[in-house]
C-alpha cells in the first residue's frame, strides 16, 4: 500500500501539482436556469467538479405529515452519478450521501425564509456529475443559485470551499489527488453578507494556527465566488429584461 506522504504535492517552487499557488482556487464557471422543469437549476464547477443542482417548489407535499404549519420544510438530497468518478460508484445512496445531504442542508437553512411559504416543502437535488474533491462544497453554492433562480426569498448568498493541509502547507480548493493524499481538509461554507458561517468541518489535524489562517484563506475565496453568482443572476435578469 502507498504511504500517504508519498506523493509529493508541494513543489520546489512552492506550486501544487496542478500548478497552482497555495492560495489559488481553481478557475470557477457557473450557470443558471439550465433545466427546464425544476422550479430553478444551476450548474457549477470547480475546475474538473461538476455539480448541477435543481430546485423544485415551494409546493404541497405529497405526505401530510411532512407539513409544518408556520414555514417550509427544506430537504436536501446529494447524490454522485455512478459515471461522476473513475470508477463507477454504486447509484444507491451511501452513508456518505446521507450525511452530506444533512449537512448541505443545515448550511442552507440559516438563509432560505423558509416561513414565507409554510405548509410547503422545498426540495433541492444536488447530482454530482464529475467528482474532483470539494462537491460538497461546489454543492453548496449551487444550490444558493438554483434557489435564488427559483425565486425563493434568501436573507442572502451562500457559497462554499474547502482548505486543504498538503505538505505541511495550508492550500485553498483542494481538488481529488489533494484530498486523498493531504494531512486535513476543511470545508467551509458562508453567507458574507451576514457575516455567518454555516458550514464548518475539519477531517484530519490543524494547529489552532491553520485553522484561523485556513478560515481567513476560505472566507476571501468564499467573498468572491459570493461575487460571481450574483453577477451570474444579474446577468440572467438582463437577458430576461432584452426579451421583454
Ligand atoms: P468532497 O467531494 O466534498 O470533498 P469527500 O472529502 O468525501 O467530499 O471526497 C473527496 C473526493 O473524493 C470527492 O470529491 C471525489 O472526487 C472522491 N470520492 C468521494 N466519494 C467517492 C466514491 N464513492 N467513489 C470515488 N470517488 C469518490
């Protein structure tokens, strides 16, 4: 078996092994209303990950007991194609998509007005079709656009990104190779706008240190690709505007 330290994946130039800084995030395209039937859909990417999340409601669930009488239930399901990694993952659910799904959903919870429509349920389906590390994340921030494309009232934007230990050195956007071979990863997601943070997880081992500089490393990535979306809503409005 490979010893986890046998890769090297900091250079002598101080570069990553996909030739980037350490405080360089990967480049990040995104896209809004790419699905016809949902109620709003995006599609984003982070580099080689891709995640197209959809969002359907508000609407009345089919099961009554779902219902609450004073907001809507939000639920969550993240799911990776069987063709989303190299080799093909199994399409039932796995523990692992079970819990991502609840965690994706508590860091959207805290922005969505949710009390605006009770007795309703707001689904949102999260389908990774190209895995390269951070999906959760990628997730995230997906669904913040296919929400707000779906017209749902938020307090404001979420986007995620998730710093990295390889080496000895704290990386931002950690992709596949960086996950699997790093010391720690730590996915973060936030809402700038209100100064929350909503998602916050650490695997591995960080100083007190790493976690602060890691946290401030996040929080910058997560202001700018907060930027991009709502350039990318506004953009989607403008075109709507020239039709009218
Ligand atoms: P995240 O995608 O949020 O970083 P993980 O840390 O659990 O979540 O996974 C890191 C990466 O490992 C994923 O992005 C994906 O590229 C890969 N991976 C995760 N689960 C599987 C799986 N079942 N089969 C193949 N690759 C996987």
């Amino acid at each position: 078996m490979q010893g986890k330290k046998s890769m090297r994946l900091i250079d002598e130039r101080g570069l990553r092994h996909d030739g980037r800084r350490p405080d360089e995030i990967r480049p990040i395209r995104m896209q809004v209303g790419v699905l016809a039937n949902a109620s709003g859909s995006a599609l984003v990417e982070y580099g080689k990950t891709k995640v197209l999340a959809a969002v359907y409601g508000p609407r009345e669930p089919q099961q009554k007991f779902m219902i609450l009488p004073d907001k809507a239930i939000l639920r969550v399901r993240y799911h990776m194609a069987p063709f989303s990694t190299t080799e093909r993952k199994s399409p039932a659910p796995s523990r692992r998509e079970i819990e991502l799904s609840k965690v994706i959903r508590e860091a959207l919870e805290d922005v969505v007005l949710t009390s605006e429509y009770p007795r309703t349920v707001i689904d949102i389906f999260i389908e990774v079709l190209q895995a390269d590390g951070g999906t959760r994340v990628a997730g995230i921030t997906a669904s913040s656009l296919a929400l707000a494309d779906a017209g749902i009232p938020m307090k404001a934007l979420v986007a995620g990104v998730a710093v990295g230990k390889v080496d000895g050195v704290l990386v931002l956007d950690v992709d596949e190779v960086e996950d699997s071979s790093g010391e720690a990863d730590m996915p973060i997601a936030a809402a700038p706008d209100l100064n929350l943070i909503t998602l916050f997880q650490i695997n591995g081992v960080l100083t007190e240190e790493e976690v602060e500089r890691g946290l401030s490393m996040a929080l910058k990535a997560i202001q700018y690709i907060v930027s991009l979306e709502k350039s990318t809503l506004k953009q989607k409005y403008e075109a709507i505007g020239e039709e009218v």
